[in-house]
C-alpha cells in the first residue's frame, strides 16, 4: 500500500463531490480522507497503485451531476497510514484559491417529490435542498465552500438533519444547505408601514394566496433578491403595478407552476422545455399560442409584443406559492425601473411598500443579489440567445481558459454592466449588474466585486476598461487604478465584442481571416464618433475596422436613443424625403432646433441600432421608447408577421445598386426605406425587407475580405429572426460564429477587454484617427 493524493478543480464544491468520493472510497475498502481546499476537492488516501488508478477513474466517471471537472490529478504522495475514510472540514491553510464557484441550482426533482409528499418531514417546507439543488453562488461568503461560510452559518441542524448530514447512505449526506421546518429558515410577512402581520411560515403561505386572490401585489424574497407577484389575469392590478414601478411598456414575466401549462397556452419546442425545466430555470422567451387570453391578459403583460416571458418554479418557496394559486402569476424584479433588484431585507421594508402591499421576507441573507437570466431561442434554427446571464450561470465561466496566472479586472460597459475577473487560472463573469447610470446599480456593482476580490483574497495588477470617459465602469477602473496603483489599459468597445466571440469560440489562434459583424446601439469608436454598425478583420492578432455603416449625425446625447423619431431625422438628413415625412412628429420649434444641430453636427455615428429605431418610427411603431431595444422589438414583431406568411423570401434589398465598397451606405438604406413607406408598401414588408438588407450585407463584406469564417457580437443580434435568415441563407455557404455562453449585448463587453488585453491583440483602424482628448470631450459634452 503506497499513499496517493488526487486533486481535482472546476466546479466541484457545493455539487455533492466529497459525499460521491466519500462511497466510492468506501465501496473499495480504500482508507483515507476528502476534503475541500482553496484549490478544488483533495483526496488523500491508501491504495494499491491499480487500486489508485481505478478510484482516479471512477471520481471523473461519477462526478455529480452539477459538477464540472477543469482539471484532475493523481500522484504519489508522502507515505501516511489512514484509518477508515472521513470527509475533513475545509483547508483554508494558505496558497491560492483557485477553487470556482458553483450557481444557484434550480430544485431537483427529488426534492420537488419531497416537497409535495405529505408523508415526508419537509412536506412544504419551503427551502428544501439537497447537495443537488439550491443557493450556492448567493450565500457564498468565504471560501473553500462550506457551511460556516455561507448564509446558513446561523442555522443549526437539528437532530433529524444532522442524522442525514453524517449518514453516508443518506441523499444529504454533507449537504451544507440542509435544514428542515424544525431548526431551518422561517418566513415572516409584512403588512403597510412595515407592520409584521405574521412569521409563522404555514400561516404566511395561506396569507400569500388569499392576498395575490384579492388582487394585490407582493414582494416575496427569493434566491437573488425580491420578486413583485400578482395576478396575470388581472388588467387591473397589472396596470397598477406598472404605475407604482413606473414601468409604462417593458414585458413582464409570468411564473407557470407546471410545464403542462406552459405546453397548453405556448408554442415550445423540446429545446426551450430543457431550458426551462434545467439546473439553471432561466426565464424563456415564448411565444404564445392563440387561447392565451383565457389565461393572462397579454396585452398588459407584454404590450405589442408577440412573445412572453415564462418561467418555472426555480426555488421550493416559488413552488409552492404557484401550486397554491393555480394560475399564472406575474414575477418581476422588486425594484424601481431603472434600479438594480432590492436583496436586503431592510431596504425592502422601506422602499418596497410604495409598489407592493405586502412584503414576504425570510431569515436567510442574501450575500450576492442576482436577477432571474433570461434566455430565447431561435424559431428556425434553434439557436440559443442568452439575453441576460445571472442566476443559474453566473459566475464561473468554463469555456476560456486565461494565459496567465496574472490577476486582471475588466470592468465592461454602461447599460448592461458586468465585471470579469481573471485570478488564478479562473475567469469569473459576474451576473448582470442593471444599468450604470444608477447611484443604486453603482454600489451593487462595487459591492458585487468586492465580495469576489474578497473571496479570492486578491487585488488585480491590471485593470482593463471601455475608452469612455463618461461610462461609470471607466471613471471606476481610473479610481481603482489611482488607488491601488495597478496599471490600467483601455480597449474599444466594438473590438471588445468581437474578441469576447472569438474567444467563446476558440478563434483567437486561427490563421484564417474572421470576419466580425458587430452591430449594436452605442459605443465610443477610436475616432471620437459613436460606433455600432462593425465590420472587423480579425487576423494573426490584428485587428483591422474593414468598414461600417456611413456616419449620420448624432445629437441630443442620451435623447436620441430613447426617442426614435430622433434617430429618424438624423439617419434620413441625407436623403431626399426624410424632411416631408418625418416633420409631423415635431412641434416647429423642435423641429427648427433640431434641423439646426444636424447642420452643425461634429458627432456623428454608424449605429445599426439607432438605423432600427430610425425605421420604427418612420413605420410610425413609436417615437418614444421606455427601455432600450423597444422600438427595435416592435419592428422584429412586424417582420416575423411578414415571415410567417412568406417564408424567408423577399423580391429584393435595400442595398441594390448601391457601392458598398468603401463603406455601408446609411442614406441610401433609408432612402428605400422612405420611397416604400410612401408608395403605400405594407409595414411588416418594409420591416421584413430592412432585416433581408442586413442579411445580405453578410454576404456582400464577407466577399470583399474573402473569408468564410464570420463572428456576430452586439445587441442587435439578440434579434432571433436576424439570426435566423443568416444562418438560413449561409449555413452551407460560411462557417457561423455566435455568442454560446454569454449575451450578444454589453453584458460580454468586460470579458472581451479581458481576452482582448491578455492576448495582446492589436488594434489597426482603416481611415480613423487615434482618439484625443479634445473629442473625448465633445462626446461627454454634445
């Protein structure tokens, strides 16, 4: 017998590794010990070298389901004599922490049996988990994972879970969530002005149902912060709930109890059932199918839109409060619009009171907020589209492996912040972290990365960030960067799109020519002008802007992307009928004020973006829009009309006849545009036309740089339909490159500047100038 020591790293504490270790040890006769350290799950132990070998096997072989293994390891070691097998505490001795960490899992399906089963002792206890399923990622506070470590460090077992914790045979054995109704966490429901109605948790869940029966609205605190619930069948109570959220026309979400209801009233295939029945129960885009009606009021939940978006029970609490009801419920991030979701439980009872009317907490803290994800999945293609990453995927990110052991922070973009951090080996993409501009979304943004630079126990040696001086995530890099003295390095927002795609596809060391088609709302280019309608070449390293859509002038700052009428006048100002068509949705002195600041323009943009709103409003779709891609949604909704009835057929494009040699012709686009619209074509035609124009400029640029590997990045590709008739017209014809595990939009900005700086791509603008300090100033200041 010689002694051996197997070490394994991934996502492989809080996943049931040391109880799975723990049998197989056992089953073999082999004496030893398993523990978790800074660095993964360590087994040290006694054995035959066959015998070793075989144990090395079976641990890859029958890794838990949640677990991920990166990297594993077996080695000779000190002699030492064990007796028996044990599962040690923590080794939190020293050295690097290297460990990733696990997401909230969505309930299992044996505790959901459990749950329901009237026999069983955690019949409706409504935080039943096991080493398969529960929080993990929003109540780690310290590392290695343990339980004195996270938020049920508070909790004592009583004798029946501490009998399940220590049984080898037992599902729980080393659950370090466990509890039951006798010793675990206890509901409390507040009435107005905070007033505590009742913390008895049976007679809370009846209080819940009685209250959501009567038409009100309740906060109810779930794994990431709290959700709004009311009734989706009540237009009233809706209308209330966007009055008090100031939420005028953004979707909601609906909670199924059940994926037989879901099946009932929506089109969903098996790819999108596996999504939401998954480990990660993200919200799902759905669309639904023509009896809708008689289940949730869709014109209040989603207005104008024609999918939804549905969700599971993904927390025993949530179960049990959809079964209870039996109809589908609203379930909205508590907060104001605009404001990152409320997770503690003294803000909720001083702010949460001015949109719901009762207020359920529970006694378990919340140490990381995060908001539900969100996900879609193509109609035609069945390609999936994260639209927002947090509960259930965040953090850990398994796809790209760092060059160096260097600690670096990338801080992203604006409206859909996220941090990525590189430490020890580890990339960690934060969750969605809501909109910048916020003071509130600020401080959950600073307070979210120093937990996890808490937890790793490091500071970064280099900070990466957007050239935007005006970005909250810049002026945040510059201050840490002053404060701690760590270098600081600036990467463009477009080229940090394209290389977060081409390192989510392993194209970073290819020597082929990649074409990268980056298309979205806003970003500070290298010459001082707003950017977002792309065309890259990636190649040995090398970045170069082959082209873009022309310039069309930007005024107004922020105005312009929350009113497309704006946008409207801006990209028609070169052509011949924009004036006539678009004057009656100006007041004149508006519309004089406006004219004026095009004609003096010295900021202009290619956004593809602002090209969608620009077409929305001409369509007469919206001039004003409440949250960002609404009008862009709308003209989606109009195109997939046309599509339904016609297939991916059109007589024609918008780019015709045009010289797309140089650059993209904006004015030329919107001139066809404006000559369909006043010859009467219908609205989802010219909608379905303007997406086959983009399509087709996929071809036209990927011929003039003669590659056939081409990469999508940006916002406007959340845009199924876009997707679709691409990889319609080109799956046979190029190799197609997309977002996999993280969002097309802003959300994957940090972790390109991360990619783009560790491997040390090179930026070469065709016809642009170097950024100067005076334009930076004409941008924050236009």
């Amino acid at each position: 017998m010689e002694t051996y020591h197997i070490h394994i790293n991934g996502i492989v504490q809080g996943v049931g590794f040391r109880p799975m270790v723990f049998q197989l040890a056992s089953a073999m006769g082999i004496n030893g010990y398993v523990m978790n350290g800074n660095n993964g799950v360590h087994v040290f132990f006694n054995a035959s070298e066959a015998d070793a070998h075989k144990l090395f096997h079976d641990i890859k072989h029958h890794a838990p389901a949640q677990a991920k293994i990166i990297s594993a390891s077996l080695q000779k070691t000190t002699d030492k004599t064990f007796e028996g097998f044990a599962v040690l505490m923590d080794d939190n001795s020293g050295g690097k922490k290297q460990v990733l960490l696990p997401p909230d899992i969505a309930t299992c399906s044996t505790c959901s049996q459990e749950l329901h089963d009237e026999t069983n002792r955690r019949y409706r206890y409504p935080f039943i988990t096991c080493t398969q399923c529960g929080p993990r990622y929003s109540i780690i506070k310290t590392l290695p994972y343990e339980r004195h470590g996270t938020a049920m460090h508070s909790f004592d077992m009583c004798q029946n879970c501490s009998g399940e914790y220590e049984d080898i045979g037992d599902r729980r054995f080393f659950s370090q969530t466990n509890s039951c109704s006798i010793c675990g966490i206890q509901l409390t429901i507040w009435g107005s002005a905070a007033i505590k109605i009742s913390n008895d948790t049976s007679n809370v869940l009846l209080r819940i149902k009685s209250y959501l029966s009567a038409g009100n609205i309740v906060a109810v605190k779930g794994i990431g912060g709290y959700l709004l619930l009311c009734d989706a069948a009540m237009p009233g109570t809706i209308e209330l709930l966007r009055k008090r959220k100031h939420r005028r026309s953004k979707p909601f979400a609906v909670l199924y109890h059940g994926i037989n209801e879901v099946d009932k009233y929506y089109e969903v295939n098996d790819c999108e059932k596996k999504l939401l029945q998954g480990k990660e129960a993200p919200i799902v885009l759905l669309r639904p199918k023509k009896d809708i009606a008689v289940n949730i009021c869709l014109t209040q939940v989603a207005p104008g839109l024609n999918k939804i978006g549905v969700m599971l029970p993904y927390s025993p609490l949530l179960d049990i409060i959809s079964g209870d009801y039996g109809k589908p419920l609203i379930a909205t991030s508590a907060n104001i619009s605009g404001s990152p979701i409320i997770y503690k439980d003294a803000d909720a009872l001083e702010y949460l009171f001015n949109i719901a009317d009762y207020v359920v907490s529970y006694n378990r803290e919340i140490a990381v907020p995060q908001d539900d994800s969100v996900v879609q999945v193509s109609r035609n293609s069945q390609q999936p589209l994260i639209i927002r990453r947090s509960r259930g995927y965040a953090p850990s990110l398994l796809q790209y492996a760092p060059r160096t052991n260097e600690c670096i922070l990338a801080t992203g973009a604006f409206l859909k912040s996220s941090f990525t951090l590189s430490v020890n080996g580890n990339v960690f993409v934060s969750q969605f972290l809501g909109s910048g501009e916020s003071y509130e979304s600020q401080q959950m943004y600073r307070n979210t990365q120093e937990h996890l630079l808490g937890l790793y126990s490091v500071k970064p040696t280099t900070i990466v960030t957007d050239k935007h001086h005006g970005y909250f995530s810049h002026r945040y890099a510059v201050e840490f960067s002053q404060k701690d003295g760590c270098a600081i390095q600036f990467v463009q927002h477009h080229e940090a799109h394209f290389a977060a795609v081409l390192a989510e596809n392993n194209l970073l060391h290819t020597s082929h020519a990649v074409l990268g088609i980056i298309w979205d709302g806003t970003g500070l280019g290298n010459d001082g002008n707003i950017w977002g309608g792309e065309f890259f070449v990636y190649q040995h390293s090398e970045m170069v802007r082959h082209s873009h859509f022309d310039y069309f002038p930007t005024i107004t700052a922020d105005k312009m992307a929350q009113q497309p009428r704006i946008s409207a006048i801006c990209t028609t100002s070169g052509t011949v009928m924009g004036n006539a068509i678009l004057k009656e949705k100006f007041m004149s002195i508006e519309w004089n004020n406006y004219q004026k600041l095009i004609c003096k323009a010295t900021l202009f943009s290619s956004s593809v973006g602002r090209i969608f709103d620009a077409v929305a409003s001409i369509l007469n779709l919206g001039d004003m829009q409440e949250y960002e891609g609404e009008a862009a949604m709308y003209l989606q909704v109009l195109a997939e009309e046309y599509v339904a009835a016609n297939g991916f057929i059109m007589d024609g494009h918008y780019f015709e006849g045009a010289n797309c040699d140089s650059n993209i012709p904006t004015a030329y686009l919107m001139q066809g545009i404006l000559e369909d619209s006043k010859n009467g074509k219908a609205k989802p035609y010219i909608a379905a036309k303007l997406h086959y124009s983009l399509v087709c400029l996929v071809d036209i640029v990927a011929r003039q740089v003669n590659t056939d590997m081409i990469c999508f990045s940006g916002g406007v590709f959340q845009n199924t339909l876009l997707v679709d008739w691409i990889r319609q017209l080109y799956d046979d014809k190029y190799r197609l490159f997309f977002h996999k595990n993280l969002s097309p939009n802003d959300e994957n900005i940090s972790f390109g500047q991360l990619v783009y700086y560790e491997n040390k791509i090179q930026s070469k603008i065709n016809n642009s100038k170097e950024m100067s300090n005076r334009q930076v100033e004409r941008v924050l200041t236009d």
